[in-house]
C-alpha cells in the first residue's frame, strides 16, 4: 500500500502564483465591471425599482453553489474510482464544498433581502430557494464529516462516499421538491428565473456578474486548494521527525527492556 | 465466506429483531415517544381544523424524530460492546451487514407507522377511505424502506466513533426531505385530506419507491466505507 | 510453502493519525506458536496487532499475515485471524448460544462445532441460557474466545485478554487458550500480566517505541 502522497509545495511560502494573479487581477476587473454595470448602468426595474440589483449577485451565486456542489461530487468519484487515489482530488473536493457553502449562504441571504425589500417576506418557498436551504444544510453535513478524526486516506474515503451520496440524493430532493411546489400553483414572488421579457442591458449585466463570480470561484477553489495541500504538506514533515522521536524512545528507556 | 450475502443479512435481521424482543425497547421507549409527539402537536396546533388538515403531515414528523432514536438504539446495541467492529473485523459483507440492518429498521418501523396510523384516526379524527387503503399501505411501504436506507447508512456513519452521535439528525434530516413530501401527499391522497383524490397519490408513491431503490443501493455499495473507524 | 510462518514483519511503520505507532518493526512468528507481547503502554502492542488482524494498513515495510501480504488486499485475512481487544463484540442482551449461534451460521459451522465452542470454553449446561449481560466478565471474556472458536480463526490476536478478570478467571483463560494453541491455533498475546503469561507463552517479545527490542 502506498504511503500518504506528500503534496508537492506549490510555493515556499504562500499559495499564491504568476497565474493566479493574472487570475485575480482579471477576476478584481471583472468584478468591478460587475459593480459599474449592476449599480449604475443597467436600469432600474419598473417594478422592483432598483431592489432588482440583488439579482445580479443572487442568479450567480445559484448558480456557482450548484457547481461547487458538481466539483464535489466529480472530485470524489475522480478520488474514490481513481486508480492512484491521489488525494489531490480529495483537497479539491473539500475546498469546493466550503467555498459552496459560502456562495449558498449568499444566495439565500441575497434572497431573503431581495425579498424583504420587494414584498416584505424575507423567505419564499419556492422550489430553489428550498432547494438551495436543502443543499446549504447537507454540504454542512459533508464538512463535519470531513472533519471527523482518522488517518487522512480514511478522511478522504469516508469524506468521497458522502460526497457521492448526495450527487444520489440532491437531484432527488430537487425533484420532489418541484413537484411539491408545482402543487399549489401559486405565482412565485420571487422569480428568478430569466424570462423573455427581460432587459437586454440586465441579461448582459446579468451575464458578467455569472462570468465574474465564476472566476471568483476558481480563485478561490486553487487558493483553498492549494492552503489544504500545505496543511497535508507540514503533516506529513511532521511524519519524519515524529518516526525519529519515537525510535529514540527505544534509547532513552531502560537498555534491558520489558516489563512496565 | 461459504454463507451467501442474503443468508448473512438475513441473519443479522433476524438477530437485531430478536435482541429488539428481549430488550423491548422499541415497545416501551419509542412508541410511547411517538405517541407523546402526536399529542404535543395538538398542543402546538389547536384542535381545530388546523390538526386534521395536518394529520398527514404529523403522522410522518413523528415517524421522521422516532426514526431517529430507532436508528441510535439499532446501532447503539453494536457500539456498546463493539459487536459491529467485531463483524467488520471478523470479514462479514459488509453488503449484507447493510441489508440485515436495513431490513430489520424497516419492519420496525412498518410496526410503527402501523401504531401512529391508528393513532391519527383516534387523535386526529383521520379517516381511511376504503379506496385509498392500497395507496396507504404501499406510501407507508415505500416510505418505511426509504427511512430505513436512510438510518442505517448515516447510522453507521454516526457509530464509528465518540462525539459523533449528534451528526445523525444533521446528515439524516436534510436527505429526508423527499421521504417526507412523498409521504405526506400521499397519506394526503389515501385519506382524501383537501380534497385530495387517490389516484394523485401515486405519483408521490413512484417518487419515494425511486428513493429508497437509489438510497438502498447506494448505500449499500457505501456503507463498508462508512464503518470504519 | 510461502505459509510456513503465521507472521513475518520486517522494517513495518504503521501510522495512528500520522503518528508512527509502529516505527521500523521486524517480527517472526511460526504457527502454532503462542507469543507473548510485551512492552510498556504507547509502545505500539495493540497497533501491532492490529496490523496482523489487517486493520491498520502498513505504510512502510513488508508484512505477510498466514501467508497474506499486508501490503496488498488484506480482506482475505479477515475471515482466518480473530481479534479480541478490551470488548468482546457480544451482544448483551442475547444469551451465550444465542451469540455463537448467531456466529456459527454467520460462518457456516456445525451445531457440533459450537457445542464443542461452548464447552471448551466452560459455558455450557445452565450457563449457555443466560443473557450475556449478566454474565461475569471471566465469562464473557471466554464466550469472545468460543465465537473465535466458532469462526476457525487460525491466528489469535488478543490485547491484555486478563484485564479485568479475577484470578479464577484468569485460569479459566488460560485453559482455553492452552487448548486452542494444542490444536493448532497461532496465538499473539499482549499483555501486561507477565508472570502468568510467561507460564503461557512459548516466548516472549518486548516492544518499546513501535520496534521489537528484545526477542527471548
């Protein structure tokens, strides 16, 4: 069996890149373009007024926390059916799952404010926000297992099954969830969802905030990745100098040995 | 292994169903649990219109929190002499172990789910039709093996170790979410609560049967991974 | 015959978490025979035998168990090595045959097989009705043992089995391991009671700092 796969450090000291600056300067213009467009250029709604500005930062944040989610679980098959099992996988996969968490807890807080200052409900149960709810608890889930104790392969195994597990069980309660709504046909309030009618500026603000916070996620997913693997990394030199600590056990106890 | 996978889990089923009859703690602990919940609810409710409308509903929260403890005492009599590490150890399929267990949840929760019903026509003044008693019997089926996949995979999740046994409601409750939508609607529909005509409850049927067939085989492909420690 | 030795270890480290319980360990036990392993706590006694019963898995080294390699596919060992730590895997609240038969068609043993289990292991007659909770712990010990029995294990891996028990106790165990070593069965004994254990074992190995320091 394999020993543990000692990452190779990225860097001496930080985790940081030529390439992942380039990428976070990209992502920093991106960004403020989003800012520019969703606040100031784009127009107000006719209805909403400018309350609809929220959509900018709570489409994409949707849709990201779904894609971390797919990281995930893609990661965990990549570790669990992989041949090598190279834990590269595994420290993706984990670092997706919190960075998700934080994108759902914006989509949800986003469309509580969003509706708060629209209608006045601060909560809808609607089939995505329910949804998202769902998915928020369940990756919190995964991160405590993540965190239980064991030796770091059997972190990574156990951590990739109940990543899997939920790639069986998400689609699942999303389903029955639609369904469930579907029942009472009442006009959601909160419709995020993209209809014909809405403004070719706002579709294409609405496209940058996507663009935006997807390269927003990248970042952050090599950044979180890359800090895990030096975690592993000042584990395992841990590793050699406990192995000799321990060896000298055998010296410093009584040379004749046996007996308590 | 000489014995075949289903004679092994028929084996562990059988013995967690004996070790629930001398120890009777299903009978004397959860069930009067269960009970207590449904009468809390009205508390909670009134007892207007509001707790039959609900009847449904209630019945399968009060499934949903005794599943809970049922799963904590299934894998508590495991833990508590380390009777499951020895069978990991020992080389059972873990396979097998996954469907023995399973299956002895499920038939006690099906005792169960039996009891609550009962009780929701006395408490809650719910009233089977004579059509929807297929549509009762095949939810209460469905959702039973659903819950019972469920509770034995994060239950053996929850086992593996000290300070774990509180993982069990977070990881258990959010993935239970369908079992409960299904559930209800299709009580709901067996029963004719708003209106509801049977042949709604169907679709919700097919839904919780597709759960517990995806949950139950993933889970038992997971569960060797899940308890080890 | 690549068998003929029920544990061969040479250089094994074995990590708890990252930390090397086992550091460089060498190790040579033949069938049949039965081990005494000695060695302070920390040492990495219980590590050790958890790695024969194919739980811990060997980072470094190589290892072969009854003829298994360690450092490969260690399911296949499980079945033939019985491990028998500080709780007996037993179930409270079912009698002392209810256990072993639950054992015996978990394995496909004979009803003769695990009445000679309950005898050897001085539970049969009144005994064997009686709830397993409300056994002594001598008892219970010898009941873990009978399942071992039960299973055929070739290779006993038992971590201080006299904690706990009384001196009459004590004997009892040692009578059903003298029996199950006359038939065959390797034996791995950790153990702090040394005096008694001595009179058991055929030799004796002290562990300290996860390595073997002294082979008698």
């Amino acid at each position: 069996m394999t020993p543990t796969t000692s990452p190779q450090p990225t860097a001496r000291r930080a985790t940081g890149t030529r390439a992942t600056r380039v990428l976070g300067i990209v992502t920093l213009v991106m960004l403020g373009w989003l800012l520019l467009f969703g606040l100031v250029l784009s127009p107000a709604d006719i209805d909403q007024g400018d309350a609809v500005r929220i959509m900018y930062v709570h489409v994409p944040t949707v849709w990201l926390a779904y894609l971390a989610f797919i990281v995930t679980a893609v990661c965990s098959g990549l570790y669990l059916f992989g041949k090598r099992h190279s834990l590269g996988f595994d420290r993706v996969a984990g670092a997706s799952a919190e960075i998700g968490v934080v994108f759902m807890a914006l989509t949800l807080i986003s469309g509580s404010l969003w509706g708060r200052i629209t209608w006045g409900v601060y909560w809808q149960w609607d089939a995505r926000l329910t949804t998202t709810a769902l998915l928020f608890v369940t990756y919190i889930g995964y991160l405590a297992v993540r965190g239980l104790d064991g030796t770091r392969e059997r972190r990574a195994r156990r951590s990739a099954v109940i990543g899997l597990l939920a790639v069986v069980e998400i689609p699942l309660v999303h389903w029955s969830v639609r369904l469930w709504r579907s029942l009472h046909q009442e006009a959601t309030i909160l419709d995020t969802d993209l209809d014909v009618d809405i403004d070719g500026l706002m579709l294409f603000t609405l496209f940058s905030g996507v663009i935006a916070f997807t390269l927003l996620f990248v970042w952050l997913l090599l950044h979180r990745t890359r800090t895990i693997a030096l975690d592993d990394l000042l584990a395992s030199r841990g590793l050699d100098r406990a192995i000799a600590e321990r060896r000298a056990e055998v010296s410093s106890s009584s040379p004749s040995g046996g007996g308590s | 292994m000489t014995v075949g996978r289903l004679r092994t889990a028929r084996r562990i089923a059988a013995k967690d169903l004996l070790v629930e009859r001398r120890s009777r703690v299903l009978v004397n602990q959860v069930l009067p649990f269960s009970g207590l919940v449904m009468v809390v609810f009205a508390f909670a409710l009134g007892t207007g219109g509001v707790l039959e409308r609900s009847a449904p509903g209630l019945i399968w929260l009060a499934v949903l929190f005794s599943t809970l403890i049922t799963v904590q005492r299934s894998f508590a009599i495991e833990t508590a002499d380390g009777a499951l590490e020895s069978l990991r150890v020992a080389g059972v399929d873990p396979v097998a172990l996954f469907i023995g267990k399973a299956a002895a949840l499920a038939c006690e929760l099906i005792a169960l789910i039996t009891v609550l019903l009962g009780l929701a026509v006395v408490l809650y003044g719910a009233e089977p039709r004579a059509e929807g008693i297929v549509l009762l019997v095949t939810t209460a089926i469905s959702a039973t093996c659903a819950l019972a996949a469920l509770g034995t995979i994060y239950g053996g999740l929850a086992a593996g170790g000290p300070g774990r046994e509180t993982l069990l409601p977070l990881l258990i409750l959010p993935v239970a979410a369908p079992v409960l939508i299904g559930a209800t609607r299709g009580v709901e529909a067996a029963l004719g609560t708003d209106r509801t005509a049977v042949s709604e409850g169907w679709p919700w049927v097919g839904l919780l049967t597709v759960f517990a067939v995806a949950v139950g085989v993933s889970g038992a492909l997971a569960f060797g991974t899940l308890i080890e420690d | 015959m690549s068998g003929a030795a029920a544990v061969e270890m040479s250089g094994v480290i074995a990590l708890l978490g990252g930390f090397p319980a086992l550091s460089g360990l060498d190790l040579t036990v033949a069938r049949g025979e039965v081990v005494l392993v000695a060695g302070p706590n920390g040492a990495g006694k219980t590590t050790l035998l958890n790695v024969c019963a194919g739980l811990v898995p060997v980072a470094r080294g190589s290892a072969r168990v009854l003829g298994v390699d360690l450092t490969g596919d260690r399911a296949a060992l499980r079945q033939r090595v019985g491990l028998l730590g500080h709780r007996n895997g037993l179930y409270g609240d079912l009698t002392v045959s209810e256990n072993l038969s639950f054992w015996s068609e978990l394995v496909g043993a004979t009803t003769e097989e695990t009445d000679r289990a309950v005898e050897a292991a001085g539970l049969a007659g009144r005994l064997a009705d009686v709830r397993v909770a409300a056994l002594s712990a001598g008892q219970r010990r010898r009941t873990a043992l009978a399942v071992l029995l039960v299973r055929r294990a070739e290779l006993w891996l038992l971590d201080e089995p006299h904690a706990g028990l009384d001196p009459d106790g004590r004997t009892e165990l040692d009578a059903l391991i003298r029996l199950a070593a006359a038939s065959g069965v390797t034996v791995m004994l950790a153990s702090h009671d040394l005096n008694r254990s001595r009179d058991l074992a055929d030799r004796e190995v002290t562990v300290v700092g996860g390595v073997v320091v002294e082979a008698a």
